[in-house]
C-alpha cells in the first residue's frame, strides 16, 4: 500500500465532512484548518477556534489532504448555500 492509497482510506474512514451530520448546520459558519502540536491538522470554526465536530467525531488527527479537502467542502458547500438564500 502506497501513502496515497492509505490516506485516501484514512478520508474515507473519516466519513462525509459536512457540517449537516452534526446537527448543527449553519451557512453562516466559516472553516479553517491548523496544524496542531504533533504536526497533523484539525478543522476549526474561524470565529470560536473549536474543532468541528461530525457525527460525534472531533475532525482533529487529519493528514494535510483530508483537511483541506474537508475544509474546502464545508466552505463551498456554505457559500452555494449562501448565495442561493441571497438571489431569491
């Protein structure tokens, strides 16, 4: 297994990052990713500094692409939203 397989698994694993499987969906939340103490990388609520939570998971442990594909996802998928609230 080459390092792109195990972390394409270790996404996968992670299951959907999405804000909606937690239960407290907003549009108006806005997503970062840091790099903790032990090198791995977290998503985060920009405003509170609190990981995200989904299905009860905190998204903490991530490799640099898990992170920032989640990120980029949970940011895009809320400025759709924002912008379909918006041309109405």
């Amino acid at each position: 297994m080459n390092i792109r397989t195990s972390e394409a698994r270790a996404c996968q694993s992670a299951g959907p990052v999405t804000a909606e499987s937690s239960g407290k969906d907003s549009m108006d939340h806005h997503y970062g990713r840091r790099v903790e103490r032990d090198g791995s990388l977290s998503i985060y609520h920009v405003f509170t500094g609190i990981p995200v939570v989904v299905e009860g998971r905190s998204l903490t442990g991530m490799s640099r692409n898990c992170a920032t594909q989640g990120m980029l996802a949970m940011n895009c998928r809320n400025e759709h939203r924002r912008c379909n609230r918006s041309c109405r």
